[in-house]
C-alpha cells in the first residue's frame, strides 16, 4: 500500500477550497485598486477589504482599526521589532525575547543589536518554556519591548502569554507575540492574553501564502517598515492584496467556526502519534511538553542513533512529508535552536522528527505513518556504529 501523506502543517497548510472560492473573483471581475476611490470598481475593492479587516478583528477580538495587513507573518514580526525599537529609541535600547522563537523575530532582534540595541535571549526550560519571572527580571529602565511567541513552531509549546502580559502592563513596556502557529490552534483573543501587538499569517490556517496582520492595539506608536503610499491607514505602503486579504478572512472565519472540533480531531491524531512511536520505537524522545501547553497538532520527537535528514528522505520514499525542524532551518546543517534551547545535546538534536497534522489528517494516515517509521529508524540504526556498541552491550 502505498499512500501520500502531508504531516508538515506547522509549516504550511492546504489552501481550502471555500478560500479559494472567496478569492477569485478579486482575481477577475473586482480586479480594481483598492485605493482607487473615485470609480466603482475601486471602492468595491476597499469596501471588501473593510469587511475582510472587520472579520480579521472580529475572530481575534480586536478593533477594525487595530488590523494591519502585510505580506506574510515574517513581515508582521520584523515591523512589530523594528517599528517599536525606531519609535520608541529615545526612551531605551532594551528588548527583551526568549532563544526558542521564530528566525523573524531572532533576525530582527539581531539585526537591531547591529544597530546599537542590546537584546536578552531568555532561556526556557526543558520543555520550551519560558518563565515569566525571568521576563520580570530581565526588565531595566531602558526596556522599550518584550516579544514572546504565543506557540512554537517546533516543538508546540504554548508560552504563559497572559502571565507574561501582566508584567509587561506593570512595568509599561509594549508586548508583542507572534501567535502565527497559535491560530486555528488554539483560542487566540488580543484581550484575553493582554498583548499590545500580535502577528498571524494565513497560509498557517489553510489561507494563501504570502498575507499576513500584524494588530497593533490603539495608542501603541510604530514606526513604518515599509514607506511610500498611504495605504494601512498610512502605516503601510504597497497596493492590498485584495484576493489574499480575501483568503485570509474566509481562513480565519472558518478556523474560528470550527475551532473546538478542529482541535479535538487534530489532538486525538497528535496522541495517537505519540503513543504509537512511543510503544514501537526504543531510545526515543517527546520533545516539548505532554500536557496542555503542547499545541494540539505537534508532534516532535528525537531518535538517538539516526540523523533527522535521513528519516525524512527515507519517510518521502514512502510518500510522507514531515519536517525535522523549522522549513526556514532546513537545508543548513545547524541543529535547531529550538532542542539545542531545551537542552539537547547536538547529537540527538540531530536526529529529531516534527510531524504536525492537520484537520483533515485520518486515521488511516495516522496508522500508515506508525507502520512506516520503525523501520525506517531501525534501519538507519543499523548503520550506525554508536547503535551498534549499544545492542552488544545489551
Ligand atoms: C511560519 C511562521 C512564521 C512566518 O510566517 P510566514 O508567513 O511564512 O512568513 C513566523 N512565526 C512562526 C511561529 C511561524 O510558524
């Protein structure tokens, strides 16, 4: 039996066909430029994005005003960083982030320590968490941001957002999140989890590659990261994406909609995963944590004794897609930050495996995949050395 299976939904997901449905016809008939006011066609495309920015807010419980579209969630990361640290650099130079986040937001910070800022790189513990006393103590008076992932994209740890929060409105320091894996995921309300600024992209929740929003609460000054016309209220630049803000409202309406059912179906394939690698396949490893702070569709575990790029071109063989870390990370050679943050030593950080399902995965999938992967491990076990002195020694 052969089949083709697509467990790598923390890196991207299938485009819904209702999504698609709801974007064509920004791609034919209302093709007009959404900032074109003084002729119908135009003013149809900006009443449309109005109602799409309306159902953006509305899933994530902001204002219609605290929406800002942009061209993906690396894009709302780097403006969150880099327009708090411009607009707010007469007041202080510090941030404050975690080692476990995405490559935007650690790129931006890197960048910006380039550019004179000083960044502190909180630890995590063991299972990708990080302490919200350490964000308390890390706070100087030059603190101008704290950013911190609502759900890593790794290995699913869900972060104390809200505890986080609260320090962050004691001492008055703005908050952003990147809740990108956070959406359809999890309930994600800005209030809720008191943040200032908040990051999603679509093509994360079954919308269109390339859109993404950034919300910035009321009050809060950025700076632009990208200049030239006035669109976004002036903040930014660049003709919408009229058929992708589309998409990205059908997406986020629907995972909304659906969202306990959605995380219950994709939970009970995520345990049955875990379980079934955990009774098949010795020497291995739940990477992140196995309670209620793993996200529901997250799968990560380490293999000692095998290489993680060759479990995955073995499991492609066999028509499954998976990852063995963050899309961005692979094809360089570096083990992920992500394990090396919890503690993993290179070798078995190597030989990790990130399986994520999605809504639509089945248990038939779920089955193929736990008859396919032992022997892949047991395979590639085979050739290694290390593995070899440990079957002697047993
Ligand atoms: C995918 C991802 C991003 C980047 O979003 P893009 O739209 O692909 O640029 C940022 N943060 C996290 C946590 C992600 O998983």
């Amino acid at each position: 039996m052969s089949m083709s299976v697509y467990l790598d939904n923390n890196a991207t997901t299938s485009l819904k066909k209702e999504v698609l449905d709801a974007m064509l016809p920004y791609y034919t008939e209302h093709y007009g430029n959404a900032s074109s006011k003084f002729y119908a066609i135009g003013r149809t495309a900006e009443q449309a994005v109005y109602r799409f920015r309306e159902t953006v807010a509305n899933a994530i419980g902001a204002k219609v005003n605290e929406i800002y579209f942009t061209g993906s969630g690396c894009e709302a990361d780097n403006w969150a960083i880099k327009g708090i640290a411009n607009a707010y650099k007469s007041k202080g130079n510090h941030i404050i982030t975690t080692q476990v986040e995405h490559h935007a937001v650690l790129g931006s910070c890197e960048f910006l320590e380039k550019n004179g800022y000083e960044v502190t790189y909180l630890p995590v513990d063991e299972f990708g968490r990080v302490n919200p006393a350490d964000v308390e103590a890390a706070i100087t008076e030059k603190t101008i941001l704290i950013t911190v992932m609502t759900a890593n994209n790794e290995i699913g740890t869900i972060q104390p957002i809200r505890e986080i929060s609260e320090i962050a409105k004691e001492h008055k320091i703005i908050f952003h999140t990147d809740a990108v894996q956070a959406i359809g995921h999890m309930k994600v309300d800005v209030h809720e989890l008191g943040v200032d600024m908040l990051s999603i992209s679509a093509h994360k929740f079954h919308g269109p590659k390339g859109v993404g929003a950034l919300y910035i609460k009321n009050g809060v000054r950025i700076s632009n990261l990208i200049h030239g016309g006035g669109q976004e209220r002036g903040k930014r630049a660049a003709t919408e994406n009229v058929a992708g803000i589309a998409g990205m409202a059908k997406a986020i309406e629907l995972a909304t909609a659906h969202l306990d059912e959605n995380m219950a179906a994709m939970q009970d394939k995520r345990d049955k995963l875990i379980k079934g690698i955990m009774e098949r396949i010795p020497y291995c490893r739940l990477n992140g944590p196995a309670d209620e702070t793993r996200l529901c569709n997250n799968v990560n575990f380490s293999f000692q004794y095998v290489e993680g790029e060759s479990i995955l071109m073995m499991l492609d063989m066999k028509g499954i897609a998976a990852s063995s870390g963050s899309a961005c990370a692979s094809g360089s050679l570096d083990p992920s930050h992500v394990l090396l943050a919890i503690g993993l030593p290179h070798e078995i950080a190597h030989g990790s495996l990130r399986l994520s399902v999605g809504e639509d995965t089945t248990d038939e999938e779920v089955a193929y995949v736990l008859e396919a992967l032992p022997p892949i491990i047991e395979r590639l076990r085979m050739m290694s050395p290390l593995y070899e002195e440990v079957l002697k020694k047993n």
